[in-house]
C-alpha cells in the first residue's frame, strides 16, 4: 500500500507518545513492504529539510509563516482567547494547509504518485486530511489519540471539540488506542460503526533491562541522591493537571509512614512545574520528591526505568499510556490511574496469575499509596510483578503485532 500521514510531530522532533507512535508504526510499514509519505511540521526556524527520505520513509515538511496577527479578523471567538496559544493555531493552520496542498498538486498531480489511503492523527493533523479527501476522494482513517473534551477534564475548546467531530463523520474510519477511547467517542457523537481499536505498542528489544549496565543505575539513583537500600518510585511523564502527579505527591506521607526508606523521582516538564515544587514544600516532602524538569532523550528515559523500583502514572485522564508500557516492558511493577477515561486499565492486569501491577483511583492519595505500598511490598512481589508485564508486553503490545493489525485495517480501504 502507499498511505500519506498527517501527523503533528515525527522524529526528531518528538514531545508525547503521538510522536513515539508515529515514528514506531510507520517505520513497521515500511520494513513490510508498505510505501509511506509523512507530513510533519518543521520547526519555527525552518532548520528542518522540507523533504528528505529517513529509513525508507519520505518526509515533508512545510516552511512555517506566521499568520497569528490576521487570525483575529477570521476565526471563533473561541480560539481568539487562546492569547499566546493564538500563534500555535496559526502554525497548525499553515501546515495543514501546505502539506494539504503539496500532497494534492505536487505529488499526486505533478508527480503522477498514486496513494490508496490519506492517515490523520488527531486534530491537530485532521484539517490537511479533510482536504486531500475532499479534493481527491481518497480514503481518510482518522486516528483519534485522546479528545479535546478529555483532555482538559471538560474545559477545552469548543473549536477544536467540532473539528474532532467533523474529521470523525467524514472519516471512512476512526481508529482509536483503547476500548475506553472507544466508548468516550461514542458518548461524544463519533459515528460507533465507523470505530475500531488498535493498540499502541513498544519496543521491547529497546526497553530491555538486560541493556542497561549497573554502572548506569547507580549513576541515576546518584543523581537523585537515592540510597542503596532505598526505594525509588517513578513518574515520568508531562507535568500536566491530566497526569495526576499532584495527588502522587500528597500520596507520599502515606506511603512514608508504611515504607520509610523510599523516594519519589519525577521526571518531565509542564505547565505545573512551580506548583509542583511548592506543593512539595508545602507538604515537607521535598527531602523525599526530587526534581528533573527536563526533556531526557530515550535512552536515559530508558536507564530511569532501570533505576527505579516501581513506575507510577496516577492519570485523570489517560487514552492508551505508552509509559506504562514501557516500564512493564522494563520489568518494573505499575501502578496506574483507572478512573474516568484510562487506556491503562486495559495494559495492566490488577490480579490473578498474570497480574503485573495495580488499579488506582487517581483523585485519592490515600488508594495511590495503598497501591504504591502493596507493590513494594517485598522484593520476590515487585520482581513477580515486573516479569508478569514485560511477558505481557512480548505477547500483546509490540509495535510489530500493532502495525500487522493497523495495516489491515486500513487494506479493508483500499480501492474503495
């Protein structure tokens, strides 16, 4: 097949697990035969180069122009609130609509390319795919990662809420990571026939315990000033409101009280870093909560999950959660949020023979700490648990078993 994706951000420019999963998912199609053009951004500078080949796949990225001081006079109200956001929507627009256009009259019409079916990743990509649909008739399948309504806990934009759901009708097919992404859509007006479910995955050849030296464990536990016969607890993620990693901290006397040698690492960047850190001032626990407010590159994400003793991702709001993934693929024990909307429900198994970690509710501290405690509980438990998941992750979840069924799914497309 050849498929052209519209997706925000693609390597090497990767911030979230939208990105991980699209340099993953597409790589798997080309290693089967498949034929991929991807349309990205470029960044503000335009450093990028506008069309290049990496790994067998073509690469285009269109030069970005600020239009952000004419977007006053021609958009919502809605996204005329956005302030300095007003700038990000400008860039959006402009890499939709060029990498719409390239596609459309270059590729395909100068360049005589023939596509059998045009991918859009979330909203943020769905306006280029709508117009290479209309203008060409190619089937879309729409890949629907989170929602605005989810993401924002209910006080997003309503912009942005109907361009979801526009992308979503005029779709041939809606692809989303979880079951419970599924029921969100159908609850939010997705057309339910229209919807199927493909996982996310990880690389478990990659995420391996056995790469990772003791010389590079010892080194991070040392960053973090962590003992050796103390615990290390883990979030690694956006330190956003949706991530939960508040209520982790308050969970953190609880856990103290039952295991006094343990520490909490928390490792990512948001918009709650200084509440973070006066939240653990406040609540005399930064002796015990340590800081990295900084994008890590993988393999130290990787020698972080080596480090640790247990991975915790207290998530409000979680569509799949790639993390999780990852450290159970690193043999670590999780623990995860599991009300509301959670993806992770359906990676982790909370009991039984195969059960590699727990279900928490993630708006109570005192249910993080229950399950933060019982995962730790002896050292034969947490190595119990985080065998359990990386099997888990072997048979279910790795990026060759998703790209196999995504590619089917989109074959049902095909010369339509």
């Amino acid at each position: 097949m050849k498929i052209a994706v519209f997706v925000y951000e693609y390597t090497p420019k990767i911030v979230g697990g939208l990105g991980t999963y699209a340099a993953e998912i597409t790589r798997k199609f080309v290693l089967k035969d498949n034929d991929v053009t991807v349309f990205t951004m470029n960044d503000d500078e335009g450093t990028m180069p506008t069309r290049e080949i990496w790994r067998g796949i073509e690469i285009h990225r269109p030069l970005h122009i600020d239009i952000s001081d004419s977007l006053p006079d021609v958009i919502a109200e809605d996204i005329r609130k956005w302030g300095r956001g007003l700038h990000f929507f400008g860039k959006l627009m402009v890499y939709n609509y060029l990498s719409a256009a390239k596609l459309i009259n270059e590729l395909i019409k100068r360049e005589a390319m023939k596509y059998d079916v045009v991918v859009a990743h979330d909203w943020l990509s769905a306006m280029g795919g709508l117009t290479v649909k209309r203008e060409t008739g190619l089937p879309l399948v729409f890949h629907v990662h989170s929602t605005e309504k989810g993401r924002t806990l209910g006080n997003g934009s309503g912009v942005v809420s109907n361009i979801e759901l526009r992308a979503g009708k005029m779709a041939d097919m809606i692809i989303t990571v979880s079951y419970a992404m599924k029921d969100e859509l159908i609850g939010l007006g997705f057309p339910k026939d229209k919807i199927q479910v493909s996982y996310n995955g990880v690389d478990p050849q990659k995420y391996n315990p056995e790469n990772v030296s003791q010389e590079d464990i010892r080194r991070v536990r040392a960053k973090y000033g962590i003992k050796e016969d103390e615990l290390m607890i883990l979030f690694l993620g956006r330190l956003v409101h949706v991530k939960g990693v508040d209520k982790l901290i308050m969970a953190m006397p609880h856990i103290l009280n039952k295991i006094p040698k343990v520490r909490l690492v928390i490792v990512g960047v948001g918009d709650l870093q200084e509440y973070l850190s006066n939240l653990t001032k406040m609540t005399k626990m930064d002796e015990y909560v340590k800081f990295c407010f900084d994008f890590i590159p993988e393999e130290e994400r990787i020698n972080h999950y080596a480090a640790c003793d247990i991975a915790v991702f207290p998530s409000l709001y979680e569509p799949f959660g790639i993390v999780a993934l990852e450290a159970m693929s690193m043999e670590k024990p999780v623990v995860v949020g599991a009300a509301g909307v959670s993806g992770m429900r359906e990676i982790v198994v909370c009991c039984g023979e195969e059960q590699c970690g727990y279900h928490i509710d993630p708006n109570n501290p005192s249910d993080i700490a229950w399950g933060v405690v019982s995962a730790l509980e002896t050292a034969e438990k947490r190595k119990m648990l985080g065998k359990n998941g990386r099997k888990r992750v072997l048979s279910e979840f790795t990026w060759n078993k998703i790209a196999e069924k995504t590619l089917q799914l989109y074959e049902t497309l095909k010369n339509r």
